[in-house]
C-alpha cells in the first residue's frame, strides 16, 4: 500500500523565517529542513513575496528547495522543476493564472489605481505589484475603519477584495487588493487539487492578517507563537465561532526562549496533527 502524502504549506516572513522581534531556537531550521526532504511531503512557501524575493530568502535562511511557491498573496503559483537546488526552475500554474484572468482585467487593476489615488495610501514599489495584485501602504496612525470602507464602496463595481496586514519591520500597515476569490486560501484548495491531497493531510502554517483565512478555514493550520496578540486573538473568536478550534493548533511556548516560534511551531504542529 503506498505511503499517503502530506501537503505543507508555510507562509515565509516571521513563520518560517525568524525575521520577527521573538528569538528562533537553534536548531528549528535544520529540524524543518530534515521534515522537509522526508519523500512523502510536498513542501509550499506562501507568501506575500514576490518569486524573486522567496528565492532570496530561501539562499539568505538557508531553507530547503520548496515544491511549489504560492507568491503575490497567492496570486502565483509557481512549481519547482530540477533534480537539485542549484539548477531549479520555476513553471508557472497556467491553469491558476487563466482562472485569474476570468475574474479581474488589466484594465480593471488600472482603474484601482485611479478609483483609490486621492486616499492616504501609498502605491508599493512597481516589483510588488502584479497582474493580479495592486498593493498600497498607509500610516499606520490613521483610524483604518473609514478608509476601508470608502475604498470598499469606490470598488464596488470591480471583482476584488482587500487584505489588510502590517509590516513588523517599518510599522506601516499594508493593503493588497486582489481579484475576487484570489488568495492564499484559494491558492493552498489549489494545491491541494493539483496535488489530490485532502485536509487531513494538509497543514498551513502562519502568523499575521493575509493568513486568517486559511488559519479561520478548515484546513489544519498553525498561528506561531510569535504572532501577535491581535492576530491570535482574532484568529481564535473567528474559529470559536464558526466550530473550527478543532483545526487551529496554538504552540504553547515552554521557558525555553523561541519555543513554539516559527520552525518550532510548524513541526509542533505536524506532531500534533500527523503522530
């Protein structure tokens, strides 16, 4: 009988990677990467990031080659092809990209932009925006409730939606906006479709607000110990409430520093949902 796969979808900056205020234990790294190589595991990095940016974190954290990268707040999907790390390529998931397509025209990103440019939001760099994935930051100061709501009632007409997040470095708040039914949820039930593997032999793992709705899904997930307050305790109100605490899994740091942090919490997790 053939061994069952597993899918392991990791979100990147402050899961996986121990670029966070919290301190890493040691050897969480190399713990993950040896999960990693075991055969029947497929490996996803989900991320914000775009393609380029993950490939500089996987040389500048030392992580193992993933399977897929899920990139643009999973607007992407991107399969590995190569024997080994050094001679890796990235195949793009056309059939993602061509449901995409159906959802949000080039013409409709560019009317975003014109609909939202007299707001307090700050376009993100041009090599962080994407076909599908128009990107703004905002002072962080300002009260968010009025502004997202004028910009949900400026697009009303236009197929997308807004994710809200907050970048730990420079405390700015960032905006994403994407085509309707375009996310990391959607892009992990993809995965998981590509890859025939159900629930329960899925686990995501992340740490902030472009996370929650895999974290919220019924797909098994990990919200690292090094998440915020807010983010945990929004994540539990919104899975105590839809009967779903089953399928979140909350590390419980021990007095060890690091304990239940990124790479910590994600094999944590795997113990806990796969031993």
């Amino acid at each position: 009988m053939p061994q069952p796969q597993y899918l392991l979808c990791t979100d990147l900056d402050r899961t996986l990677l121990p670029n966070g205020e919290a301190p890493e234990l040691a050897d969480a790294r190399s713990r993950f990467a040896t999960l990693a190589a075991r055969p029947e595991l497929i490996v996803a990095y989900v991320s914000g990031r775009d393609l380029g940016r993950i490939e500089q974190a996987i040389a500048q954290y030392n992580l193992p080659w993933p399977d897929f990268a899920v990139a643009d707040v999973g607007t992407t999907i991107n399969q590995a092809t190569g024997s080994e790390a050094a001679n890796q390529r990235w195949q793009p998931l056309q059939s993602w990209q061509a449901h995409l397509a159906t959802i949000w025209s080039p013409e409709q990103r560019s009317e975003i932009s014109q609909l939202l440019s007299d707001l307090p939001l700050t376009p993100q760099e041009a090599d962080r925006q994407g076909d599908f994935k128009q990107s703004y930051t905002c002072d962080p100061t300002l009260d968010k409730s009025p502004l997202d709501q004028t910009i949900t009632q400026r697009l009303a007409q236009i197929p997308c939606r807004c994710i809200w997040s907050r970048d730990d470095e420079s405390g700015e708040r960032l905006l994403d906006i994407l085509p309707r039914g375009a996310d990391k949820l959607a892009a992990v039930r993809m995965l998981q479709q590509r890859c025939q593997i159900g629930n329960s032999h899925t686990l995501f793992a992340g740490d902030s607000g472009n996370d929650m709705e895999v974290l919220t899904s019924d797909i098994p997930s990990v919200l690292v110990a090094n998440a915020h307050a807010d983010i945990r305790q929004q994540a539990r109100a919104s899975v105590q409430q839809s009967g779903l605490s089953h399928t979140l899994f909350l590390p419980t740091p021990n007095d060890t520093p690091g304990s239940g942090c990124y790479g910590d919490g994600i094999l944590q997790a795997f113990a806990h949902y796969f031993s």
